[in-house]
C-alpha cells in the first residue's frame, strides 16, 4: 500500500504535478491512518545480522544482481538508486516471505523496507517544516544532530507540530539522516550527543533574537517541560 501511493505520487510528479504542503499532509496522515508510520522493538535490534536471516535472505532475489539481504543492508540513498517506488510495490508481492521462516524477521523487514521507501518523502516535508519555523534563517548545515542527543528532540517536536502530530515515527528517522549533514562541520572535541544551540554559526543568522528564542525554547523542549499536544506556533514565536 505504501509502495503503490508513492509510486503514483512518482508518476503523478513526473507529469508535471506540483505537490503543496496541504497535498503531502494528506499523504503523512494516509499513512498515519493505515498504521504505516508504526514500528516494532525489533527494529531497535540488529535482527538483520542474525545468522537465520542472513542466510535466508541472501536466497531471495529482489532482482538478478540484489539479494534481499543487499537490500536491506544498503542506505536509503543507495537503495533508490536501484529500486524504484513501482518496484518495490512489485516487491511486497513476490518476494516469497514464507521462505523467511520467522514472522518476527517477516515483520522488521517489511517495516524496514518501508522506511527505505518513505523516507525520502518525509525528510523533505521535515525539514522543509523545520526550515519554515525558522524562516530559513537557521544553517541547518551547521546543525550537528544526534540521533539519541539534544538536537533530536528538538527537531523533532517542532517537526510534529508544524505537521499536526501526522509523521512523528517519520521524523524520528529524519533526525537520524540528520547527523550526516553536520556531524563533521563542529569542533570535534565536543561530545555530539550534547552539541547545545550556541555553536550554530550566529555570524550567517540574520535574526539572532528569533536564534535566541529557539535556544531558551529548545532546551525546554528536550526538558519535556513543554509537551507537543500543548504547544503552538505562537507561543514559539512568542517565547
């Protein structure tokens, strides 16, 4: 199902159609509604590196050069180049998944190939929601997120609110491709799970009042004092 949306979506895009904010909401609540977005505690485990599955899935062939283990072993980047949205909706079909003999290795797979698939979409929608609170005055390419640090936090709740709550699984992944853009443009002695608002590069800001703001409101954020449901964009503005 998700394959096959942003596969229109592809087609759609490629005959001239414009997707808008309202137009990708719609898409993220689509896969809110349909539990597209949900996850599993395997996936939090290195269940691709397990010798049952390993050796199952380097039996299956996705296509003549790509096993399903290359698959799932390759970067969301990497992984586009070579299967395409209408291709992985032909995956989700033929791959004989009963070969996979553990319905948890069944289930993380299947999760985790979503997430390939997704995750270009939703990472720019995320940080496109990011970059509009800020009025893209923040060097988001001075950022040095990490994915259990403080950074993430932030991003994050500000991401769910700017996207009405719809993709917060999503841009908990988005945080983590983060960390690619910054983690070698700050000092390197600085732990990157604490890397706090005060080494983004102020020099190239032209509103350092909006910076000041996001700092004071960002280590609120990452203190839970402000929960998502609780906090809108004017009391951001306003802070």
């Amino acid at each position: 199902m998700a394959s096959e949306a942003l596969a229109t979506l592809d087609s759609l895009e490629n005959r001239g159609y414009e997707l808008d904010q309202s137009s990708a909401l719609t898409v993220m609540k689509f896969f809110a509604k349909h539990g597209l977005l949900e996850t599993s505690p395997d996936l939090e485990k290195c269940w691709y590196d397990e010798e049952e599955f390993v050796t199952e899935a380097k039996e299956i062939m996705v296509k003549p050069d790509l096993s399903l283990y290359d698959l799932v072993q390759l970067q969301p980047v990497e992984a586009a180049k070579l299967i395409t949205c209408k291709e992985y909706s032909e995956l989700a079909r033929l791959v004989p998944w009963d070969r996979i003999k553990q319905i948890r290795h069944q289930w993380a797979c299947v999760l985790h190939l979503l997430e390939k698939i997704s995750r270009g979409f939703f990472w720019d929608w995320a940080i496109e929601s990011f970059m509009e609170l800020t009025k893209y005055r923040l060097p988001l390419e001075k950022l040095d997120v990490s994915s259990d640090g403080f950074w993430t936090n932030v991003i994050v709740k500000i991401a769910i609110w700017l996207t009405h709550d719809a993709i917060l699984r999503q841009v908990q992944i988005m945080a983590n491709d983060i960390v690619a853009i910054g983690v070698n443009r700050l000092n390197k002695q600085i732990d990157p799970d604490h890397i706090p608002f005060t080494y983004v590069n102020l020099s190239k800001m032209n509103n350092s009042r909006l910076f000041l703001s996001l700092q004071s409101l960002g280590h609120k954020f990452a203190a839970d004092e402000y929960h998502p449901h609780n906090v809108s964009l004017k009391m951001i503005k306003n802070e």
